[in-house]
C-alpha cells in the first residue's frame, strides 16, 4: 500500500472515530444531571443502562415527581397499583443520592392504612432540602391524609427548621392541615412564594399576615370547613378561592393583580367579591360568577388595566347579556374573554331591559366554554361580535350534551354573522372535527 493510502485510510478511521464518538458522556457530572432531571423518573432510571459512566447519575435527579396516576394506572392491574406505586416510590429514595431536590411530588390514591408510609417520604423529602413540595390525593375516594402532628412538632425545632427553609411552593390535595400549620410555613419559609391547599376538611381559619411574608400566590379551594381568611401582606401578587361562604378580610395588598373567586352557589358570590371591590381597579387578570349584583358593581367601577376576564355564567339569560355590556364599558383595556356558560335553571331579573352597545376598541380574543346552542348563547356571541372592534380570534367549546347535527347548525349561524378578518374555531378542546378560520 501506498503512503498516500494508508494516510488516506488513517483520514477515514479518525473521522469515523469522531463520528461516533459519545460527546454527550464527556459532559461534566452537573450538566448531564440537569439533564437527566428534565426527564420523568422512569425514563431517568432508565439512562442507567446507557454506559458505566451513565450508572448512577440519575440517581442524583432533582426532580423527584412520583406521578402515579401517569406512570403506574395505565400498566398495572389494580389490585397491584398501591403497592407497586409504594415499592417504586420507596426504591428510588431509597437509593436516591442528591442532597438538594427542586421538586418532590406524590401523586397518586392511597388507603389510609399507608399514612405511615407517606410520612416517612415526608420525612426524606425535607431532609434534601427539597424546594418545591406537593401532595396530591384526590384520587383517594374520598380518605383524606392527614398532615402529622409529629412532623409539625419536629419542624419547630431549630434542625427543623433548617430544613424548611428552602421551600419556595407547598401544595397540598386532599391532605387535611389545619391553620396553625400552614402559619407556621408560611412564617418560617423565607423563601416561600406559593401556598396551594385543595380540599382539606380540617382547614377552618388561616391568617396570612405580616409585612416580612414572602407569599405571592395564595390558592384554597374546596375546603369545606372553611370559615374565615385574613390576608395582609404586601407581596401578595395572586389570589384564588374556590368554596363555601366565609368572612373574608383583605386589606394592604399593593401587589395583587390576579384574583379568582367562586362560591359553592351564586347567591353567596357578593359575599365573597364585596371585600374585594375596591381592588378592581389594579387588577389585570380576574375570574368570578356572575349574577346580578356583581353586573351591578361593574357599571359603577372601572377597570381600566383587566386584560383578562374569565366568567362563569351559571344563569345564562337576558340578565348577562346585560351584564357582558357593562363588563366591556367596565375594563377599556380588556384583551381576552372567557365565558364558561352554564345553567342553574334558575332565571333572574326582567327580560325586556335594553342591552345598550359598547364598542370595545381592545378585545382580541374570546372563549365560550360549554357552549350549548341557545339562544342566549348565540345572542353573546352575535353581540361580542357587533361591539369587538378589533376582534381576531373566537373560540367555541361546544357541550358535551351537543350532537354533531346540533354543532353544525350552530357553526353556520355563527360563520352567517362572522366579521371579516375573524378567525372561528369550534371545539378546539371537544369536538376537534370542526374548525374553521
């Protein structure tokens, strides 16, 4: 052979060697850790087979997501979920090695006779200084987990409280927790920005109070004990209730701008939104029911930063017609709409009062959600697009009681009033055989 083949021939095996090369294994320990913790815990165990280099490394993940309902449900006979979701989730902590995780999540329906198993996560979750922290059981059928008194009282000693101090969201479902509890994280976590508690049976009072209170999102829905809230912080930026009547007290909120609330029945609604009627006018996202004396409040304040407004119409008649008026004379700056019509079969108000025009210069997108076909319903759609001047995009999330006759019809007479320039789509989320631009 030749010198110039055999240079030629050594030119070939080093580029097929670059080639094939495994770059990404090179990558330092912390990179390909990051990498590996974007990954769902099956798939990060699995990386273990990649190499020798690649062995233990997913053991160090900082995202430790037991996303039962996801990983195990679909897979798995159901007299072996509980307890081949409890051997997977006692197998990884077990040889989990990172001493920091940003995400610890349980997600899953457990009986009550594995309370001590959940603690004893709780217990290896804190102790890695975990940042993120949520229990979900709502698949529990109706068992609540209740929050250990024995975890409380560990937490309030001094190497308690280290390990709570770089929590920065708490959310817990269907984990009963009582006020003082939940006072003492959100005092005692410095770095807690978020506080999320669903359908807790135990939760009767909570005072969220102090100038030094980090809290910026407050979320309690579902809680039917609940009977009184006292918020005043100056951080607070969101807050959402979902639930029965309580005695709301809210005051030096300079920061809040994102408010939903709902009540168990309409009626209690102005309960629950009076408090917060002088807030309206900093808001730029608000969600609520609707009824009449909240129509009322919109025609006598301005909103003039909303940019979005979500709706539940749970009377869908002339009276909210009326009421979408005043809401676009209301909130000059509003950009999208979201009305979820529904229906308590109850009618309210005088049908004959004139629904005045407001030309809305701002308003760009619109979602009707359980869009039924009625009258009322086509009535909104017709007047939203007589008043929206700039509208580009409505939104129509046909019921389920619908039927593909009734969806048709009701897409021809919406394509028949249709501005130019309007982009109609119809069950983007439901019935995704129909869509029209």
């Amino acid at each position: 052979m030749s010198k110039k083949a055999r240079l030629s021939s050594s030119d070939d095996l080093l580029r097929e060697n670059e080639t094939t090369k495994d770059w990404v294994s090179q990558l330092p320990d912390d990179i390909l850790i990051n990498i590996i913790s974007k990954l769902t815990l099956m798939e990060a165990a699995r990386t273990c087979v990649l190499s020798s280099r690649w062995r233990y490394l997913w053991t160090f993940t900082t995202s430790l997501d037991f996303d039962g309902i996801r990983e195990i449900l679909p897979r798995t006979k159901r007299y072996f979920r509980e307890y081949k979701f409890v051997r997977w989730v006692n197998k990884v902590l077990g040889l989990h090695r990172g001493s920091n995780v940003s995400q610890f999540r349980v997600s899953f329906y457990l009986s009550s006779s594995l309370e001590g198993v959940i603690t004893n996560w709780i217990y290896k979750a804190l102790a890695k200084t975990v940042q993120n922290f949520e229990l979900d059981f709502r698949y529990n059928s109706g068992h609540h987990y209740t929050f250990p008194q024995e975890i409380y009282n560990s937490l309030k000693g001094v190497r308690g409280l280290s390990s709570v101090k770089s929590l920065r969201s708490i959310c817990l479902s269907a984990v009963s927790v009582t006020g003082e509890i939940l006072e003492f994280f959100i005092h005692n976590c410095p770095l807690l920005d978020e506080l999320c508690v669903k359908d807790s049976i135990d939760l009767v009072s909570l005072k969220v109070v102090g100038s030094s209170v980090r809290l910026k999102s407050l979320d309690i829905q579902y809680c039917s004990s609940m009977k009184d809230i006292e918020i005043s912080t100056p951080n607070l930026f969101s807050f959402k209730y979902y639930g029965p009547k309580i005695v709301l007290h809210i005051e030096n909120v300079p920061q809040l701008v994102e408010l939903s609330v709902r009540a168990d029945h309409t009626v209690e609604d102005m309960f629950l939104v009076a408090p917060l009627i002088c807030y309206f006018p900093q808001l730029t996202m608000l969600e609520l029911d609707s009824c009449n004396e909240v129509y009322k409040h919109f025609s006598n304040c301005e909103l003039p930063k909303l940019i979005h407004l979500n709706v539940r119409v749970t009377i869908p008649n002339h009276e909210c017609l009326v009421g979408l008026a005043c809401i676009m004379k209301a909130c000059p700056s509003l950009q999208k709409l979201t009305l979820e019509l529904q229906s308590s079969g109850r009618r309210i108000g005088k049908k004959t009062q004139q629904v005045p025009r407001c030309s809305h210069q701002h308003l760009k997108l619109v979602e009707l959600h359980m869009f039924r076909g009625r009258e009322i319903d086509l009535q909104l759609a017709f007047y939203i697009f007589e008043n929206a001047a700039i509208l580009g995009k409505m939104i129509v999330e046909p019921s389920n009681y619908m039927t593909r006759k009734e969806i048709r019809n009701c897409t021809q007479m919406l394509e028949s009033k249709l501005p130019q320039g309007v982009e109609l789509v119809i069950g983007s989320l439901y019935v995704s055989d129909y869509k029209h631009g």
